[in-house]
C-alpha cells in the first residue's frame, strides 16, 4: 500500500510565517533565545522560521500563540498555507519526531546519514535525483538537510548511534575535494560527547543489516518507533514486536562493526590517503 501523502508548504508563504513569528516577538520584546528557551525549541529553529527556511510545525505554532497571546494567528497561518509539492506524511512526521527524540540509532548502507552529511555532500546527493531537481530545490533541499544537524547541537542532544558502511566513506560523491570534507566532517562528529560512529567494515562473513538501512528513535515520552525508507515511500513504525525485531538487529550490528576507536583510526587512515 502506499504511504499517505501531505503536501509541502509554498516557500514564499513560508517566509510570511516567518515574518509573522519575527513580528509578535519584537513585540513581545524577546529575542530569539529567549523565545525559543520558552518554547522549549532550539534558538537556531526559531531563527531558521523567521528567516523563512523552515516550515513552522502546528505544535510550535500553537504553543507560541499561547506565549505571545496571539489569539491563534500562527495556528491559523499554518493550517490555511498554500500547498505545494507532494512529499511522504511519515517522513515529516519522522523529521518532527527527530527534532525531540531522546536517543537516535541510525544503520546507513548507501548514503551517509543525514545528520552527517555536509551541505557539499547533499548537493552531491541531491544532484543525482531522477527525475533531476531544479537548483531551487536543491537548495531548499540542501537548507532542510543542514538545519537538521542542529539537532546534535542543541543544549540537550540525543544520545546518537550511527553505524555506516565503509562502502559510504570510500565512495567520492561529489569528486575529491567533497571526500574529504566529508571524512573530515565525519571524523570531527566523532569526537562530540555523546555521539557514537561505527564502520562496517568491507568483505565481512556475516551482516544483520542486508535487508536496508533503518532508524531507531526514542520520543520524550520514552516510546520506542523505528522508521525505514525505500524508493517511493517511507514508514515510521510503532508496533512494539516491529521495533524490537530492528533494535535486536541494531545490536548484532554494533557487535558486527568497529568499535568507536577502531572507527576513528580507519577515519585517520583515509583521510592520509588523501
């Protein structure tokens, strides 16, 4: 069955919530971290939605009309955006439940993740896209992608686990300059607290995750989903014996792959290939 869709919010309109959000809060004579500390979001989304590169979600909307005493006028504004293109309900849904999550699993086998991916690594990625996209999509695409990494920088990051292919790190998507980069990158996320990359190494007998790569999250409220892509579609799962089948793979997996020093060192190692 395929997934249901939700529709994209035009960039332009999103820009005018933006400016609706940059207007109530000089009003109430915040500014954007004090709004955010409030809000409980992080100051770099509120500066993101007034700056129009990030859609305003309805939860965030609703609590900052409450904040500011708007009346509703961003809830209102949400719901009546115009629409644009089509994209998977589970992935928003997906990207939502990221921003809060606790804790973050993530087991990649083809692309680097992309809570690691640099902006010149997305424009590689995004350029390959059949049907190809336009440079204004890619661009939106590319902005989207980058502010998700504040979400290993905020005041309380989640504890996160990634466990990449080492196919991902040889392969020189974008050309050489974009490789290293890209391992430079990968090798300074490995040193955050509370980050954890491992390798799966080339030419293993054995392999937990020959059936794709998944994503395990845990929400504030401590309940466990999963959620996996494919081609033309996506699903965030909740049913506890589904997720736990993933979360025992993803154990295997870590067993399976180098641990965090032995990751580092092979990251050292390519990068003086270079």
């Amino acid at each position: 069955m395929q997934p249901r869709k939700r529709q994209r919010k035009n960039a332009s309109a999103m820009k005018l919530v933006g400016a609706l959000v940059a207007r109530f809060r000089t009003t109430a004579e915040l500014t954007q971290r004090q709004l955010a500390d409030q809000v409980c979001a992080q100051p770099e989304t509120i500066a993101s939605i007034e700056q129009g590169r990030r859609a305003l979600q309805l939860p965030l909307a609703r609590r900052l009309d409450a904040l500011l005493e708007t009346k509703g006028a961003l809830e209102t504004a949400v719901e009546n955006l115009p629409e644009v293109d089509l994209v998977p309900a589970w992935a928003e849904e997906y990207m939502d439940l990221e921003r809060e999550a606790l804790a973050l699993s993530w087991f990649e086998n083809q692309v680097l993740p992309g809570l690691l991916q640099t902006e010149s690594y997305a424009r590689a990625v995004f350029r390959t896209d059949v049907p190809a996209l336009t440079e204004e999509e890619i661009g939106q695409r590319i902005t989207t992608r980058v502010d998700r990494r504040e979400i290993l920088l905020r005041k309380q990051p989640p504890t996160a686990s990634f466990i990449v292919s080492e196919a991902i790190l040889i392969d020189r998507l974008g050309g050489d300059e974009v490789h290293v980069e890209t391992l430079r990158h990968v090798r300074d996320c490995a040193d955050i607290p509370g980050i954890a990359i491992q390798i799966m190494p080339l030419g293993r007998r054995t392999h937990a995750g020959l059936s794709g790569p998944f994503i395990l999250l845990e929400t504030p409220d401590h309940q466990r989903l999963a959620y996996t892509e494919t081609q033309r579609g996506s699903q965030l799962i909740s049913a506890p014996d589904e997720v736990s089948i993933l979360e025992r793979k993803y154990a295997m997996l870590r067993t399976q792959a180098l641990n965090t020093e032995d990751t580092k060192g092979l990251l050292d190692r390519l990068l003086g290939e270079q």
